[in-house]
C-alpha cells in the first residue's frame, strides 16, 4: 500500500537519503581533486599538492574559493530562470541516488534496512527519466543568460542529450530482455550467483553503447561540446560566476558518479563481491559487516569508472559537432537495433530449445 | 483528510493552475516551462493512481524528449512581445471564444452522461498501471491498436527521413 | 621544390581500412600511452623543499668577502665600480682610524659600498676587477620586493657573516665555490 508507513521507515529512508546525499556530494568533491591529480600525473605533473598532506584539502579550498567569488547575475537575463538553471542542474543530478543499490540490507535495532531508498519496480526507467530531466538546467540557465555563446551551448547540450539518450535507451532494452525486470535491485541480485553472471558478459555490445552514452549524457570529453571552452568560451556557464558556476560544475561530477554508479548495477553486478559466496560470509561475519564489504566494493568499481572517464577525458580530443551526430545517429543507434535484435532472437531460440 | 487526498488535491490545483499560466504567460519560454510542470503534476496523479510506469514514461516522453524539443525551437526563434505581429483580426478571438466554449459545452455534457459513482477511479490498489500488467494487456486484448500505432510512428519516422533527404 | 630538410613526409590521403573506421582500436591505443605516462618519473622538482642545484658558473647576488680573521677584504679601490657596465656598483672611501685593525685588514676601507640589484645585470665583471678577492658573485638571487629601494644592497646585505663569531652562517653564504685564498 501508497503511504501507509510508519514512523520508522520515515526516518530510516531519512537517514538513508541525508547518507547518500552528502557521500555523493562528498565523492564529487573529491572527484575534482582526483581529476586534477589524474590530469596530472597523465601529463608527468605532480597536481594540486599543497593544501593539505597530498593537497587533500583542495576541494575544500576550491569550495571555499567559488563561495566567496562575487556573484553576477547579468542585467538583462531573466533573473528567476538564470538561478533556476543550476539548481535544476543540481537536483536532477542527486535524484538519480534514489535508485541506485549501495548494498543489500544491514540489521540494526531489530530491523532490517535495506541500503536502497526507493526499490521501485521501474528502477532503471526512473533513471532514465532523470537523465532525459537533466537537461532542462543546463538549458534553462544557459537561455536565460542572455548570451549567444551560452544559447550555443545550451542547443548543443538538448540536441546531443535527446540524439544519445535514443541509443542508450535501445541498449538498455536489451539489458532488460535478458534480466526480465526493471527494479535494479533484483537485476543486482540476478548477478550475484557467479561472476560470469554478470550482465558485461551477456551484453558486452549493449554496455559499450551504453558507456558511450553514458559518456555523452554527461558532457565528459570527447562530448562535451556544450561547454567547449575554446570554441564557446564556457558554453552554458560562461556568464555564470560564483557557487552558480560551481553548481554547474559539481552537477557534472555527481552526474559521473551516479551513472558510473548505475552502469555498476546493471553491467558489473553491483555490490557483488567477485569469486566470493556472499550468502556463506554472511553466515561467518555477520549481515553489518557484509553489507560494508558491499557499500565498500561498489564504490570501488564506481570508482573504477571515475578513473575511466578521467582517463578518457586526458587522452580523446573533442569531436567536431557533424562527428557527433553521426556517431550518435548513423552508428550507435543501428547498433543498439542490432543487439537488441540479436538478443531477442537469441532468447526466443533458448525458449525454443535451440530450434527454429 | 488522508494524505492521499491532501496530494490529490494539491497535484491538482497544482496542474490547473500551471494550465492557466501556460496560456497567460507572456513569454513563451516561461509558457513551456508551465507545460512542463503541468506534466509534472499529471505524473504524480498517475503515481497516485499506483500507474507508476505510466508516470515514469509521461516524464521520459513528454517532459524529457518533446518538451526539451519545444522549448528547443521557442530558444532558437527568441520570441517575445515585441516580435510578436500585431493582432488585427477581431473575429479571430470571437471564433476562438465561440469553438473553445463549445469544446467545454461538449465536455460537460458527455461528463453529465457518466454514472457519477462515489470512487471514479481505483486508487493504490489498481494494478493495472504496474508494468507487467500492462505489458500483459497490450500484447494480448489490445495488440492491434498497439501494432497499428507502431506502425503509424513508423511511417512517421519514414516521412521525417524523406523530408530531410529532400534538401541535400 | 627541393627541400629544405628531407623530413618532409607525404600526407596518405587513401580511405580507411574497416579498422581504422572502427576507431576504437586507435581509442584504446591512445589510452594505453596516456596510462603509460603514469609510471614515467615527473621531471618537476617541489620548489621550496627541493631546490635544484646552481650551474657552476651561476652568477648570483654579491658578497663582500671577509678573511680568516672576519677581517674586510675590500679596501675601495673602486676598480669593481670602474669596471662594471651598468654602473650598479658606488661606493665611498674611508681611512681606517687606529683600533679599527679588527675590522679592516687595509688600511683603506669601504664606508659605504651599495650595489642597485636592478641595474646590476650580474656579468662578474667585478668579481673579476677585484685585487683583493673582496667581491664575489654567489649562488642566490635578489629575492623580490615591493619597493625600489628594496633592491639597493647597502654593506650591511652584502657583508658575509663573520668568520668567527657565526661560522655556520658564514659557511653557508660563502657556499661551494668562494674560496678565502
């Protein structure tokens, strides 16, 4: 039943979401220092390293540095939609958090609470919608800018985010023929029994699509032509200044992290320790200590991907805009067709006992 | 009040009132955002309606792809009142009026028609909006209409591809 | 046209090959140089903590060279002013008064000796003008100010510490190279 909860369950998911927020926003955080000390080390440099033993301190220092930059809200932009543009941005980039299994349930107080906020049973569609949401900051603000760049930018990002999302969700059809459900929980859980049972080993087509445009979505190099700053001075933030800017640039790395979060779920078993019985280490360790061991190996293979999309960042250049659209249009698109084609097919004979 | 009730009719008012707005905005943009928020609210209903797949694709379709595709044009056009060509026709408003007011006539007489029954529609308990239920009836009782649209879409698709070769 | 060099090369201008057309076998290839360059050594060096060592022929700020006994070698001469080319370099003389042999080993010594670190383009010349070995160019830089008159070097900055009194002090500013002869 809809709303007929207790007490305790309020407070339990509200415990779980003030939890989820603040180590996604704290895993942004750091995702910029990791960025930058990434770049570096890719370009033989040593990276931020003086604030703070290793530079640690850094994002805080850059937090601090964005807070107290003057803020400018341009004279003829529309000033409700100019602040509604990060906030948006912001927002659309922490729902996706909602979804997403950080593990499978720990027992406290006598109960047991489970390290999901919302099983919904539409699980990877309500991201999906969030995706195809995240848009609207990025284009409202930089409409209401007031400035040709940022329009440019703004057009790029709708138009890039609408042509990759076509893809991405034909890919996700085929992930979702070979699970038979849409709750990312049980798609979790169908991968636990082995690790051959993971879905990159099912659908190693569908999640190259998938990492493609999950790349795309985000505006991470080689696709981020909405903000190219050397051909849009900044594209949709340029007239943007203070934590406004920062707003922005944070929805990009809790953008990377919740979608690497999400490609880990789908494709990469989740919290799913490889080689190791989970259901027998419980039994010898306790359910709290497992579900740690979970929380702690799925933020490693997110973080795995993090590295991944900083990687990219530091050795692919920019496509040109027609590039883009052809890859995303001409090549992806029929791809995803293909697979999706392929798997049905492949599904239909296993039903069939290998016969026409 | 149960806290459904106090969200219905809060989705509601919620709805109607981003209505309005979309017609009464001056500048367009804000009018699509009002849309946007208006299929928002219908969401929610529909979450309320425990249709939640229903919800989720209203949001991913109408929100995600085809208002983002508005809102896309309105930008590019840069609309505003003083780009707006003066309005000279009079009639023009009376026939609006007089079609807008006959819609409503229609609307209201076919609701009167409705056996007005206490519970119009199941609510939490319908399980019809759940996607499984749903995948089930539309590849069953209505797979016609189902395939017909798809075709429909298709030869959409097929027409938008012609168009655009035309040009190169 | 003949060419200058001969490492001019000619573009290929054929159409790609299928896996070429993939373009993701050139993606994987460029990424594993990039994860390569995470091994390599960093030649950057973290300046204040590490400072790279002086050429053996740098030319840095000056110093008014003392003897063993923390005696001043120079005696004003002037030739180290005659000989510098921008003029940096001004000094006044001063006889040295009895009780005063501690101080300066001629009989003759500098009362005031300035050197203008922003006129002085540290060639040496003065290092090598000097009869007495009482110049010397050593292995540090005039750090920066926010005045003008920040960068004029009386005696007192230029003096190196006393041989006796601060030894440690004095070996550090005499550095590798001055040598006391």
């Amino acid at each position: 039943m809809l709303l007929s909860i207790g007490l305790p369950l309020i407070i339990e998911k509200l415990v779980l979401i003030v939890v989820v927020v603040m180590s996604s926003l704290v895993i942004a955080m750091y995702a910029t220092f990791a960025e930058r000390k990434v770049a570096a080390i890719m370009q033989d440099r040593r990276g931020p390293n003086r604030a703070g033993p290793f530079g640690l301190l850094q994002p805080l220092a850059d937090g601090l540095k964005l807070f107290f930059k003057e803020e400018i809200i341009p004279n003829l932009s529309s000033k409700l939609l100019f602040i509604l543009g990060p906030c948006l941005a912001m927002l659309t980039a922490m729902m996706t958090g909602a979804v997403i299994p950080w593990g499978d349930k720990v027992h406290f107080f006598g109960r047991d609470i489970s390290l999901q906020i919302a099983d919904v049973n539409i699980g990877i569609l309500y991201v999906f919608g969030v995706v195809s949401l995240g848009v609207y900051g990025i284009m409202i603000g930089s409409w209401a800018s007031n400035n040709k760049f940022s329009l440019m930018g703004g057009l790029r990002a709708a138009s890039q985010i609408i042509s990759y999302e076509l893809a991405m969700g034909i890919a996700l059809i085929a992930l979702l023929m070979t699970t038979g459900t849409l709750s990312l929980k049980e798609i979790v859980q169908q991968q636990q029994e082995h690790w051959y049972s993971w879905n990159i080993i099912k659908q190693p087509l569908g999640f190259l699509i998938f990492l493609i445009c999950a790349f795309a979505e985000c505006n991470r190099t080689p696709f981020d032509l909405p903000e190219a700053e050397n051909e849009l001075i900044g594209g949709y933030h340029t007239e943007y200044s203070s934590m406004k800017l920062g707003f922005f640039l944070f929805a990009e790395y809790i953008n990377m992290f919740l979608s690497s979060s999400v490609m880990v779920s789908l494709f990469f078993g989740g919290y799913d320790i490889p080689f190791v019985n989970d259901a027998s280490l419980a039994e010898s360790i306790g359910t709290n200590w497992v579900a740690l061991i979970h929380t702690a190996v799925f933020l490693f293979k997110a973080a795995c991907f993090l590295f991944l999309f900083m990687w990219v960042r530091w050795t692919i250049p920019r496509f040109r805009y027609d590039q883009l659209m052809n890859l995303g249009w001409k090549i992806l698109i029929p791809l995803a067709l293909i697979n999706m084609l392929a798997t049905g097919a492949f599904i239909l004979l296993q039903q069939n006992n290998w016969h026409f | 009040m149960s806290v459904i009730e106090i969200m219905f009719w809060f989705l509601s008012v919620l709805a109607l009132g981003a209505a309005v707005m979309v017609v009464a905005s001056k500048s367009p943009v804000y009018s699509i955002l009002f849309l946007i928020l208006t299929f928002f609210a219908i969401s929610g209903h529909y979450i309320l309606l425990n249709a939640q797949f229903l919800a989720i694709v209203n949001i991913i379709v109408y929100a995600g792809a085809i208002m983002v595709l508005f809102l896309f044009v309105v930008m590019l056009m840069n609309l505003n009142a003083e780009s707006e060509p003066h309005q000279k026709n009079k009639w023009l408003l009376y026939i609006g009026g007089i079609s807008g007011g006959s819609l409503l006539l229609v609307m209201v007489a076919a609701l009167k028609k409705v056996a007005a029954t206490n519970q119009l529609v199941q609510m939490n308990n319908g399980e019809v909006g759940l996607i499984k239920n749903l995948g089930i009836k539309l590849f069953t009782d209505y797979v016609f209409p189902f395939e017909i649209s798809s075709v429909l879409f298709l030869s959409a698709m097929i027409g938008a591809v012609v168009i655009s070769k035309k040009e190169g | 046209m003949q060419a200058l060099t001969n490492r001019a090369q000619q573009v290929e201008r054929k159409p790609m090959s299928l896996l070429e057309r993939a373009y993701l076998p050139a993606i994987f290839r460029g990424m594993a140089i990039t994860f390569g360059h995470m091994f390599k050594k960093r030649p950057t060096i973290n300046y204040p903590e590490v400072t790279r060592p002086f050429s053996p022929v740098f030319r840095g700020l000056h110093i008014l060279n003392r003897d063993e006994e923390g005696r001043e070698n120079c005696t004003a001469c002037g030739l180290c002013a005659v000989a510098c080319p921008a003029e940096a370099i001004t000094m006044e003389a001063a006889e040295r008064s009895a009780g005063e042999e501690k101080l300066y080993r001629e009989e003759k010594y500098a009362a005031k000796y300035e050197i203008n670190m922003l006129r002085c383009i540290f060639c040496g010349l003065c290092e090598e003008a000097c009869p007495k070995d009482a110049i010397y160019l050593s292995e540090t830089f005039a750090p920066a100010n926010f005045q003008r008159k920040g960068f004029i070097y009386g005696k007192d900055d230029l003096l190196i510490p006393h041989p006796i009194t601060e030894p440690e002090a004095h070996a550090k500013a005499k550095g590798g190279r001055v040598s006391l002869k």
